[in-house]
C-alpha cells in the first residue's frame, strides 16, 4: 500500500492481496493521514486488474503459527481503518475488477464507492473458514440489511456492479473507460468542499 499526498488530496493504492506488510503500511498511512490538518479527500484505488481480491492465503498458510498471524492481521488492519474512519475527510473508492473479502470491507468502509461496470464483489470468508473482518460485519448490515448481509456472509456470492449498486454495496457504476474520470471529478469537488462540515455530516 502506497501513499501519495498532493494539494489536501491523499492517494492510497492497494496492491495485490493483503499479508501483515500491507496491513501495516496501510496502519502507518492511516495514522499518517489523521496527524494531518490540511486533509481534504481521500482516494482508495489499485494497481492492476483487481481493486483487492483480499487476504493473501499463501502468506496465511506459509505461518507457523496460523492463528496468532491472521489475528495479528486482523488487528493491524482494523487499527488502519478506524484511523480512516475517523477522518474528517471524505473516503473514495475507485473500483475496478475484483474486490473480495477485505478489499470488500475496504469499500464498504469508504463514503463514497464508484465501480467500473465490470468490477465485482464477494465477501469470501466464509469460503475459506474465517469469520468476516475489516469491519465488515458492523458495515455490512447498516448498508444492505440484516438478511441480505447473513446471505452475503453464508452463500458468498459474487455481485456484478450493477447488482452491487442496487442493494448499496457501491455508490454508483460506470463504464470501465469512464471510472477514473468520474472519481477524479469527484475527488476535486470534494476537495473543494467544507471539510468541517463533510466530517460532521458522516459522525
């Protein structure tokens, strides 16, 4: 995870899946950003294919001790997130291709969520035996509703854009060829806007 800070816009690019490096990379930019007083938006975007396709199984699997390393994960990444949550500053999310456990959770947690038509969304953890993380289990409910949000959680599914739009996982869906020039209009009217009052508006 990368940071870039320019004119009150603050850049994190996520790449590839997520082991304790990235979690905390991601913790130490969270933290980073918080100290900051000339903040004004926040975007959260990818390189590659994928927007986050989540945890990396190889790094949990190579652990010796499996357990203690995913909890530690977990952690690290919840103390990331909360310092975003915790901004004044409006969080974009920029997706495109595959967003899937906590790369899910890193959508779920922003304000504002634009996909490219062709993205799509699996929450997973169940699929692999873990219980959801990365907030999800708190956002996932208040956004689409206790059943919907069980059925996500249990069956896994995985939601095109569209279907992700209309229960409220993403904010809007546009074409693939139009996603970074729709977020980068709104990073700049956000930007320009009263930062004050956006941060009252999401308390």
């Amino acid at each position: 995870i990368e940071l870039s800070l320019s004119t009150g816009v603050a850049d994190l690019r996520i790449s590839g899946a997520i082991d304790l490096e990235s979690t905390r990379a991601l913790r130490t930019c969270a933290a980073e950003l918080r100290s900051r007083d000339d903040l004004r938006v926040v975007r959260i975007s990818a390189t590659g294919r994928f927007f986050c396709p989540g945890g990396d199984l190889r790094w949990m699997a190579d652990q010796t001790d499996r357990q203690s390393a995913v909890q530690e994960l977990a952690d690290t990444l919840h103390a990331g997130l909360l310092d975003l949550a915790a901004l004044d500053a409006p969080i974009v999310a920029q997706v495109q291709g595959v967003a899937a456990g906590a790369g899910l959770s890193i959508v779920l947690g922003a304000d504002i969520a634009v996909a490219g038509a062709s993205a799509t969304f699996s929450l997973a953890y169940s699929g692999v035996g873990l219980s959801p993380d990365g907030g999800s289990s708190w956002l996932l409910p208040r956004i689409v509703g206790y059943r919907r949000a069980l059925e996500i959680m249990l069956l896994n599914p995985r939601l095109d854009a569209h279907e992700a739009e209309r229960v409220g996982l993403v904010t809007r869906v546009v074409p693939d060829d139009a996603l970074q020039d729709t977020v980068d209009g709104s990073v700049s009217q956000l930007a320009a806007g009263p930062t004050p009052a956006f941060g009252a508006a999401k308390q």
